[in-house]
C-alpha cells in the first residue's frame, strides 16, 4: 500500500509533541510491514528538501500560501492554520501527480487536511486527538484576540471532521468528544489506541545526583490542561510530608490566563526558598535527557484534566514507572487504577496524598511499575497500532 502521513510536527525538528511522536512511529511502522511510507511536514526554516528517514521518504515544505502572511489584528493565528491547510492541498496534489498515492491520513488537531477535504483526489483518514473545543473549555480564551482566532480553529476543525470518510480516533474518550462536539456520526468513526517502542537505551539509575529522596517527574505543557497549576499545589503538601522529596518539571511554559504571568514565574512567586529550591523547572529538553528523567525519576506525575490518549504515560510505563493521574479523558483506558499507578479527581490535596502514599510504598511502586511495563507491551505497542491502522485504512481503498 503506498501512504502519505500529513504533519506539521515531525521529529527530528525541534518542538514537535505527540503528534509528531505517533506519526514518526506509525510511519516506520508501516515501512515495516513493507508499505510504501511518505510523510509531508513543515520546514520550520523555509527550506523545501526531501530525504530518506530510514524507509520512510520525508518532504519538508514551508508555510507560504499568501494567507499565511496576513497580520491582521486577533486573526493572525486562524490565517497562518488556514495557510498551511491550502500548502498542503497543493503539495499534497503535486505529490500524488508525481506518484499516486492509496490512502493519505492527517491529524485533527489544526484541520490540516480541511482545504484538501474540499476536493480530494485519494482516500483519507483523519486521526482525531484533542480538539480546540476541549482546548477552549479547559485552558479559557479570555483575551479577545485569542478568542477569535480559536473560534475559528474550532470550526475549521468542525469542517474537516464532517466531511472526512474517516475519523480515526485515539481513544474512546476522543470518539465521545469528537461526536458530541463536532457532530460526527459514529458509523465513520474507528478506534485506534496509540503505541510506542520500549526504549532502546536505559540509563543507570547511579546518574542521579541524590539518592536518598523521592524523585517526582512531570512531562508537558505548562498549562491548565496539563494540570500543571494541581502540581505546584501538591508540591509544597508534598515536601512537608516527605522533606528529601524532589520534582524535576519538564515542558514549555505558558501564559496564565488573565494572570500576566506564566505558571512557572507564579510557581517562584508564590513559593518560599525551600519549595523552589526542591523543583527544577527544565523547559523543553532533548530526547537523550528525557530518558535519563524517566529512567531515573520514582513516580511520574501528569494530572492532565483532558488527555485524548496520554503518550506521557505510556513514556512512563515503558521504563516501568508508576504513573499518578487524573481519572479524565482516556486516561483511565492507559492507566489501571491500583495496578499501574493511582487515579485521583482533579483536586491538589488528593493528588498530594497519592504522591505521598506512593512515596512512602517502595514495593507498591515497583509492582505498578511492572504491571505497567506489560500492560504497554501486550496492548500499546507500535506493532498494534499499526496493525489495527491498516484495517482502517483497507476499508477506505478500493
């Protein structure tokens, strides 16, 4: 089958997240399984190049639909997603009058394919994770510039999804939103659980620096729908209760709504020496990194109050950590209450204690631990999701 995966996030560019994580391992997934894989992706430098990523065939194009040059007041955001969707339809025809193509999948997140929606030449599928309908009630759109540009995001997106032969969604908690929102009927969409590899490589626990207290990691974005606000308010319940306890915070910051300050600078703020002196605010950091953080933390924390999947806490349980989160969105079809890691309401002071309970448990850790490592392995795979992919995409192609 020849493919073509749409998406402005593809590694190894810097800043890519999990759309750009899922799509980079479906697509050497399916050059596996000896399909004929392209994916087309922004150059985030301008500089059009095509290349061989292993099996898989990558063209880097840039934004330049004259859309995504219009500045205009509170519009400017809605212009350049509306710019890049038109990019896409050119390039998109271009690439398939060079070389058709069987099937062609997008991701939701942006209506990247909505102006090749409009009028397609091949099959396509859409794979929906969170959608700016989610986005806007959890995280707000206060400011009045913003509101406008994600209104219309929002029904960019509405668009897109109606009109595609398929939504594939990563979770039944996605499937749920996507048709309740967005009006979607069922009979189109799929379900399809993300998955990833076991790490290739893990570091020596002996590369922490302190051995004597709990590690805590947190990987993501700082912002509302991340919980990242419920885990500055554990932390200080935290340390009162376990002092040598540590909290390494991974991930972009971002403006507090109506605050004009971001989370990380109201964390300093608001905390006295001791709290900040125990948190280590890292910002996006490297792959390599990365895994030495997962590797080397005890618990990993992501009280996310909407997650469409949770690829964070599939990381984690991959290295055999116990993950402590929030029971929303699809978190709780990854997370097993009790088995792999601790379920809480979104609430700070529940949250605290899990962490605390949790820290304080050595052995209960490690059993989470490994019943997370084989609950990815046998259900969360790559190879899962590649297969139960192509089943989709067999009912789109003649």
């Amino acid at each position: 089958m020849k493919i073509i995966l749409v998406s402005q996030e593809y590694p190894p560019e810097t800043g890519w997240g999990g759309i750009g994580t899922y799509t980079y391992h479906l697509a050497h997934g399916l050059a596996a399984h000896g399909h004929q894989v392209r994916v087309l992706s922004l150059a985030p430098d301008g500089q059009r190049r095509e290349y061989q990523d292993g099996a898989v065939c990558v063209r880097r194009v840039a934004n330049d639909h004259w859309l995504s040059g219009v500045r205009l007041p509170r519009l400017t955001a809605l212009a350049q997603v509306a710019g890049w969707s038109f990019t896409l339809r050119r390039e998109i025809n271009t690439w398939l009058e060079e070389e058709p193509a069987d099937v062609i999948e997008a991701p939701l997140w942006n209506a990247e394919v909505f102006a090749y929606g409009l009028r397609p030449r091949t099959p396509y599928a859409i794979r929906a994770e969170t959608p700016h309908t989610v986005y806007a009630r959890v995280n707000g759109f206060d400011r009045r510039w913003w509101a406008l540009n994600l209104k219309g995001l929002i029904q960019l997106e509405k668009l897109a999804a109606q009109r595609a032969p398929r939504l594939i969604a990563i979770s039944k908690a996605v499937a749920r939103t996507i048709e309740q929102d967005y009006g979607v009927d069922t009979e189109r969409i799929r379900i399809c659980h993300l998955g990833l590899p076991l790490p290739d490589r893990r570091p020596p626990t002996e590369q922490r620096p302190d051995q004597h207290g709990i590690h805590y990691l947190f990987v993501g974005r700082l912002e509302a729908r991340k919980g990242i606000d419920l885990v500055f308010e554990a932390i200080p319940m935290v340390l009162a209760a376990l002092p040598g306890a540590r909290f390494h915070i991974v991930g972009k910051d971002s403006p507090m709504p109506g605050r004009g300050t971001t989370y990380g600078e109201h964390f300093r703020a608001a905390n006295e020496p001791r709290v900040i002196a125990a948190t280590t605010l890292l910002g996006h950091v490297d792959d390599e990194l990365l895994q030495t953080l997962y590797q080397t933390c005890d618990i990993f924390v992501a009280p996310s109050r909407y997650e469409s999947f949770g690829l964070v806490h599939l990381e984690a349980m991959s290295y055999g950590k116990p993950v402590v989160a929030c029971a929303t969105g699809a978190t709780p079809e990854i997370v097993v209450s009790g088995q792999s890691g601790i379920l809480v309401h979104p609430d700070s002071k529940a949250l605290a204690q899990a962490l605390i309970d949790l820290g304080r448990d050595r052995q209960l850790r490690a059993q989470m631990g490994q019943a997370g490592l084989e609950r990815m392995r046998i259900q969360f795979s790559v190879e899962a999701m590649v297969r139960s992919t192509l089943e989709i995409y067999r009912e789109l192609v003649p």
